[in-house]
C-alpha cells in the first residue's frame, strides 16, 4: 500500500493539531479545579519522551 503524499500528511498532522487544542480547550476547567491532573499529564509526558529518546538511542555492542 501507498504511503500518503506530502500534502494529505501535512493535512492530517494540521487536523491532529487543531483536535488536541480543542480538546485541550475543553478540559481546560476540570484542569482548573483539579491541578493534580495537570502534574499526572506532565508525567506521562516526560514518560513518553524519556522513553523515545531512550529508543532513540543506538545499540552499542
């Protein structure tokens, strides 16, 4: 199968962009009032980049 055009990827990815902001913008009160969630999100976050970058990492032997 054919991998999308340069085009129809920048697309999706503006598409991806603008679902995270109104989600973002939604959440936003419950963000307010709760800020534990805020910190329990920054964590998964930093999670998910110290684990890409640990997979980023080449194999030395």
């Amino acid at each position: 199968m054919e991998g999308p055009t340069p085009i129809s990827a920048l697309i999706h990815v503006a598409t991806i962009v603008v679902a995270g902001i109104f989600l973002v913008a939604h959440i936003l009160p419950l963000l307010i009032v709760i800020p534990y969630i805020m910190n329990l999100i920054s964590l998964i976050g930093i999670i998910i980049v110290l684990l890409g970058a640990t997979l980023a990492c080449p194999k030395i032997y």
